[in-house]
C-alpha cells in the first residue's frame, strides 16, 4: 500500500498534470481559427429553459 501512496499516486498527478499542459500548449500551433471556441448555431442550442427564466 505505501508503494501506491509513494510512487504510483504521485506519478500519476505528474502524468495528468503534463497531458493537461501539452494539451493547453499545442492551441498555440494550432491555426487561429481552430483555436477559438467553437460556434453554437441556433439549431445546436439547448432546447431546455432555465428555471428563473420561467
């Protein structure tokens, strides 16, 4: 148990930790137009209606 605590449970958080940064990290190679959010068409949009909305 105290190998998992020691050394699999913190190479873990490294290893997410890195996919997380390479992954912020590539959308500065990416073309412009790829890295801004993606467009939501009327269509696409939820059809559900919030609460306080009524």
């Amino acid at each position: 148990m105290a190998f998992l605590r020691q050394v699999v449970a913190p190479l873990l958080v490294v290893l997410v930790f890195l996919v997380a940064l390479v992954a912020v990290s590539a959308r500065i190679f990416l073309p412009s137009d790829m890295a801004a959010p993606a467009p939501v068409a009327p269509e696409d949009a939820p059809a559900w209606v919030m609460p306080s909305q009524g």
